[in-house]
C-alpha cells in the first residue's frame, strides 16, 4: 500500500528537522517491528506532517517549543533527541543552554538541572561526531 501524500510530507520535514543522517540511524534501530512501525508512521504523519509543516513558525522556532515541552513535562528521552534537532536546525550550545537556564525561574531548578545533565551529554556526543 503506497503511504499517504501527509505522510510524504511529514517524512520529508522530519529528514530536514531530524538530519538526514540521524533520520537514516532511527529508521534502522528504533521504528523496526511491527508496534514502532506503526508509531513511525503515525508520528511522521501527525507530528512532522500536519504539526511541524504548518506556516507561521519555522523549524527552528518550533525546536524550541519542542524542547521547552520536553523539560516541562520531563520527557527525557525525548529532550535528548529534540536538543539534537535543535542543533541540526541552527542553535548553539549556548543559546540552548541559556534556554534551559531561563526555564528553571519558571518551572524549578530540579527539572533544569535534569535537562543540563542531558544537554551536557548531548552536546559532548555532538561535537564527537554525533550518537
């Protein structure tokens, strides 16, 4: 059965958001068997698709949110690939760091400190070459 024309689209801004290399490695170790095929599909449609390929807010802008939503409700495995999204789509260490650093005045230092420790990791993979 050939995949939808959302699902087209969705797969394609999820390779630009992702990178197509990160994109290439998930296919391959995470979305494999049948229950995180189906979730594949169903993210890259609902989220890349529909979410991420509305106008109004680039990619970059909407990292940001991503990962502002990710320390907020400490969806840690999460955070860990959205900070990579991040710095595929232009932030730096810096400007993420001080993102999280802002985030503590308002949701609590605990739930900061985890994403840093996470981000810390992150940025260190990143800068070895990646994952």
């Amino acid at each position: 059965m050939s995949k939808s024309e959302m699902f087209q689209k969705g797969a394609a801004t999820r390779r630009d958001v992702m990178g197509a290399a990160t994109a290439d490695k998930m296919a391959t170790s995470v979305y494999t068997g049948p229950v995180m095929e189906t979730f594949a599909e169903y993210a890259t449609e609902a989220v890349f698709g529909m979410l991420w390929s509305r106008p109004g807010l680039d990619h970059k802008t909407r990292a940001m949110i991503t990962l502002t939503s990710d320390v907020c409700n400490h969806s840690w495995p999460e955070l860990e690939i959205h900070l990579r999204f991040a710095l595929n789509l232009g932030w730096t260490e810096e400007e993420l760091t001080e993102a999280l650093l802002h985030l503590g005045g308002y949701i609590g230092v605990p739930s900061v400190r985890e994403a840093m420790i996470i981000a810390d990791r992150v940025f260190k993979e990143e800068r070895d070459g990646g994952e």
